[in-house]
C-alpha cells in the first residue's frame, strides 16, 4: 500500500470535561441576589397596597 493511502492510527477521543462536584446547587452570590430582589418584590408589593388603600378611602370605597 503506497505511504499516500495509508490513514493516521485512530485516536482517542477527548473525556469531556468533569462536572463540577456540586452539580446543580446554586452557588452563595446567586442566593443573596435572589434574596436581595425577593426583598425589593416584597417591598414593591407593601408598598402598592398601601397605595391603594388610601386611594380607596379618598373614594370611598374601602375594602
């Protein structure tokens, strides 16, 4: 067989990179923001039913 024809020897394949070994757990940075704009949700929704609370009673409509 002439050296023109002849194929390289099969390689090995790459291993895939190793998971991280807590998969899937959400790390403290992404916690605290989380918890940092649940409290601004919280605080955004305390804040907007007051408001309407009190527009309410200038109608006179209260719940």
């Amino acid at each position: 067989m002439p050296s023109s024809l002849r194929t390289a020897a099969p390689t090995e394949e790459p291993q895939p990179a190793p998971r991280p070994a807590v998969y899937g757990v959400p790390s403290p940075a992404l916690l605290a923001r989380a918890h940092r704009g649940y409290a601004r949700f919280l605080d955004h929704e305390s804040e907007s039913v007051g408001q309407d609370d009190r527009a309410a009673r200038r109608t006179g409509t209260a719940r």
